[in-house]
C-alpha cells in the first residue's frame, strides 16, 4: 500500500489551501470530485447570445427543465440548478444524505462550493475574530500571500476600517450605472449614513480585472448563473489543477472518504470508490479534514461511532431586499454587465454586538423566472415589472451573524440530522429601507425574502478551534482535540461566524495550519 506524508480530504477552499501550504511533503487528495459537464462553453453576453440567434435551451433551461427548478420546486440557490452548473451540488442527496431542517446544499465538487460562491473575499479584523484563537495578525500573511496568488480586485475605500487596508488590490470591476449613481448618492449624503452606522463601498472579489499569473480578465459577460469555471473568477479547482500538474499532489477523485483510524505511527482513511462500489484504505502520517463543515463533522463522528453528540452548526441568516430606483425604470439594459456584487456595506445596529454586513447585485444575470414567482402581483403585472424593472433594480443581500443553537448528529443509518434554531427576530431591514429611501432607493416590506435556514451556504463551526478545546472541538492549530494527527481545516474549524462572509478567512486558517504541519512533517 503507498503512504503518503499527508492526506487531504476535499478540494474546497479549505482543503485546497492546507495542501498549497504543505506542498513539498508526498500528498494524497482523496475528493468525490465532481467536475462541469463536457459541453460547448458559453461565449458572449446573454443579449448578444440572444439577439446571434443562438439556442440557448440547453445552457439556460436544461434538457430536465433544471434551470426552471424554483418555479415548481422549493428554491435553491440561482447557481446550483443551471444545467452547465448542477454538478457543483449534484449527488449530495444520495452520497452524504442530510435529514432535518436543512434547506442548504452540499457540494462534491472539485473545488467545492466555490465552484459557485461570488468570490467575495473580507479579512476578518480583530473584532471578527472575537472567541478564535488567534488574531488578526496570525492571519495577515497568509491572506496576503492568497491575494497575491487568486488576485483581489477592489478598492481601499470608506470601508477600509471593517476590511482592512489591503495593498495589492487589482483594479475594481467597472460599476453599473445603477451602482455608480447610488455610489455617487452615498458620497453626498454620507454624513447622513455616517450618523446611522451604515457605510457603503466597493465590493472586494477574487475576480481578475486583469490578466493574472496566465488567468484571463472579466469580460463582463453576466454569466455567473450558467457558465462553470471563468478564468476570471478564482475557483480552488484552479489550485488543484496547478497541484497536479506540477507533482505536488496525487489527487484521485471518485473517493468518498468515510471515516479515519489512528495507528501508532500514522492514520489510516478508509473511503468508497464510486467506480468499483470497493472500499479502499490509504496511510498517511497526518491528515487533513477539508470535507466542508457538515461532511468533515459527518467522518469525525463515524470514525467514533458516535451517533449522539450533537455537534454545534452556524450559517448566516439571510435576507433580500430589493431597492428600486423610480428614474430608471424602462430604461436600456447594460449588455456588457455583471452578476458579481458590486458594493458592500456594513452596518452597526443597536440589536447586534457585531456589525451587520451586505452585498449589493444587480438583477439582469438570473433567469427572468427566478424572480417572476416572487413579486406578491399576478402574472401579466410581474412580466411587465421584471421587464421594466430590471435596469432599476439591485438586490441587498443583508447577512446576519451565525447564531448559537443549531446542531448536528450522526443517525445510525449514515444520515446527518441538522436542526437549525429559528431565525433571530429582524427589524434592520425596516432601518435599511428608511436609509436608502433618503437617497432616492424605494422598496417595501412586502418584497422583502427571507431564504430558509441554511441557504446561506456559509456553514462552520462543527469542530470549532479553541484556545482551550474540549471533545469534538480543536486547538489553534486546527488539531482535534485527542488525535494526534487529524487537522480540521475548512469551515469547520471556524468557531464564530460574524455576517462577513468567511471563505477567504477559511482559506487563510488552512494555509497557516498546512504551513505549520509541512515544518511539523519535515
Ligand atoms: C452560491 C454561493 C455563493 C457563495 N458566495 C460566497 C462569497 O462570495 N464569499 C464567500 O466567502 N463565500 C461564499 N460562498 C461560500 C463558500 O463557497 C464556502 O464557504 C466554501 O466553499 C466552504 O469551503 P470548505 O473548504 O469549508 O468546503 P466546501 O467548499 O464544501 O468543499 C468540500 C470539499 O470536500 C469534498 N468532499 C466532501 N465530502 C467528502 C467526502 N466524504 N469524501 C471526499 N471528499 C469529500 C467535496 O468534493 C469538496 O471538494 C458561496 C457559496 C455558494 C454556494
């Protein structure tokens, strides 16, 4: 049997990263693996595909009708059900069944969920980091160093204090004009937003403004919600592939990791081959876990057969508020746009100990059917409004803080039982509409969606790092607590989640822990 110096579960952001951090030592990725379909890559803007005449059936809808899913079915996220993008969360179902009130998605991709996130990248600051470990300063480097390796676009603008001052930046993306009116509105009224804690800015993105260590530019084609893999936009898969190539790592896809064994000098990882239906063993003198938060706490507690515990869970809960801007209605739609969120904002709210965070997107890349079913008007009147509307409409896409009481167990029978506590009690939505109404943006209450639990898609915490860890739990260097060799390293070593999206903090954690075990390994 081969023995590795390291094995890595995953190929998400998590596991991705502690692999780059520990190359140098023999490596094997074990990942389920999923990668896009073969099929004929999409090229152009959705207008000018449309007016070339070309049959976009195929890409858009689906030979299933998949990308008409949320019309008939209960929604899922825009990106996971586009025909070209369904692989990214295909299988989960079957193959790391989850029962309970989960309403969320699990990817078993190469390059994880991130096959699909938006690339939205925020250090986390000191104050984010409250109950972790370790502190900002334990982290600078190494985001630092994915900056320089994903490439960052944006701007160190007003919201420099919540992001911190980052010097390498790309060029930001070329705003709509939806969002360079409302930015330029921000700046005239900005002691008014000051006032109410509330500040506006430019969204930072793993998102190429320019070409980038042999990465191509955004062409702002708009097709975020269809089209796997744009070199432009950062996708683990990218890292992984670069790994293989160059002979840092044995990756073998097709392996679902099931559970993990301790011998007296290594590990020993036990996964199904999904071709042969066989079990495999491989040794390694450590492991990382990169699974994702759920699927990494499901093999720590099959490896203990234990189906009890109940292991904490957070996502952020989230909701959507439209902002309508009245002048613009029926006016052109910009062909050469973006689906990527164009600005950010942080807010301070008397209710919450933490700042409160949002992403602003435009509404011309979704399926017109995706937002058709959700105006509270009939039929005829929501086509017209979609149609109309859309060069007048952004979407806010407020996050809240994880919250404490939410779990997971292991059933007996290999399912995962998430229960989510109910969704805290809003009322800064009410304040947010107030604040925009004052700068020209309308909306009501009445359009406001709060997506089920879960579908935030931000998931950590199940094996929390502690300065003090207790059972299930692991130290500041991603150790679980009573192994020797087992290290956590995607999001569920993220012991709290402030409403900053945590994906570049994920990727930073697990470069610092696979940097610290390739010295640990020499
Ligand atoms: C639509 C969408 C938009 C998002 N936007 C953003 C954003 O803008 N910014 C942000 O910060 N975050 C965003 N996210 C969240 C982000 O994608 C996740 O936080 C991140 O991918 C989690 O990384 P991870 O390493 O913890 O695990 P995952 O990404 O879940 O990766 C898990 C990996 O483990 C593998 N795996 C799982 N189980 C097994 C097993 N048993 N055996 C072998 N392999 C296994 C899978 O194949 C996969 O490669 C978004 C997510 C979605 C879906």
């Amino acid at each position: 049997m081969d023995s590795f110096d390291l094995i890595v579960v995953g190929s998400g952001p998590g596991a991705t990263f502690a692999a780059w951090g520990a190359r140098g030592h023999r490596i094997l990725m074990l990942d389920v693996g999923f990668d896009p379909p073969d099929v004929p890559v999409l090229s152009g803007n959705p207008c000018e595909l449309r007016v070339g005449g070309a049959d976009l059936f195929s890409s858009l809808i689906g030979g299933g009708f998949e990308g008409l899913h949320n019309v008939f079915h209960p929604p899922v996220n825009f990106k996971l059900k586009a025909p070209y993008l369904s692989y990214i969360a295909g299988d989960w179902t079957t193959l790391t069944p989850i029962t309970g009130n989960f309403a969320g998605a699990i990817s078993l991709a190469r390059g994880g969920l991130a096959n699909a996130w938006g690339a939205g990248v925020y250090r986390f600051t000191d104050r984010d980091l409250t109950g972790f470990p370790i502190a900002a300063a334990d982290l600078r480097p190494y985001y630092d160093e994915l900056t320089s390796h994903m490439g960052v676009s944006g701007v160190n603008d007003d919201l420099e204090p919540h992001f911190e001052r980052d010097g390498a930046l790309l060029p930001p993306l070329r705003l709509s004009e939806l969002f360079e009116e409302m930015l330029r509105r921000y700046q005239r009224h900005k002691l008014q937003f000051q006032w109410e804690g509330v500040t506006l800015g430019r969204s930072r993105l793993a998102v190429l403004t320019k070409p980038h260590n042999g990465r191509s530019a955004y062409a702002y084609e708009n097709l975020e919600f269809f089209k796997p893999h744009d070199p432009a936009i950062y996708n683990p898969a990218f890292t992984v592939d670069e790994m293989i190539r160059s002979g840092a790592i044995d990756y073998r896809s097709g392996h679902l990791v099931l559970r993990y064994r301790e011998l007296p000098d290594g590990i020993e990882v036990c996964a199904r081959n999904l071709s042969t239906g066989d079990t495999e063993t491989f040794q390694g003198r450590a492991l990382c876990l990169g699974a994702g938060a759920l699927n990494s706490a499901r093999i720590v507690l099959e490896s203990h057969s234990d189906y009890t515990t109940e292991l904490p869970l957070f996502d952020n809960p989230m909701s959507c508020i439209p902002l309508f801007r009245l002048q613009r209605i029926g006016r052109g739609l910009e062909p050469r746009d973006t689906s990527l969120a164009s600005l950010n904002l942080v807010m301070d709210d008397p209710a919450w100990p933490a700042p409160l965070q949002a992403s602003l997107y435009g509404s011309t890349g979704p399926l017109r059917s995706d937002i058709l079913f959700t105006l509270p008007f009939p039929f005829r009147t929501s086509l017209a409004v979609t149609k109309y509307l859309a060069p007048a409409m952004g979407l806010l896409m407020l996050f809240y803080p994880g919250q404490p009481g939410s779990s997971v167990r292991l059933k007996p029978s290999g399912e995962l039982d998430v229960v989510f506590a109910p969704e805290p009690a809003c009322g800064v939505e009410t304040r947010l509409i107030r604040i925009f109404r004052k700068i020209g943006y309308l909306t009501s209450e009445a359009l406001i969606q709060r997506p089920a639990m879960g579908a935030g898609l931000h998931y950590a915490g199940t094996l929390g790092m502690r300065a003090n860890p207790g059972p299930y739990e692991t130290d500041r260097n991603g150790k679980l607590t009573g192994t020797g060799r087992v290290y956590v390293v995607d999001g569920g070593a993220i012991p709290a989640l402030p409403a900053k999206n945590l994906t570049f903090t994920i990727m930073a954690n697990a470069l610092r822990i696979g940097r610290q075990l390739a010295r640990e390994l020499s």
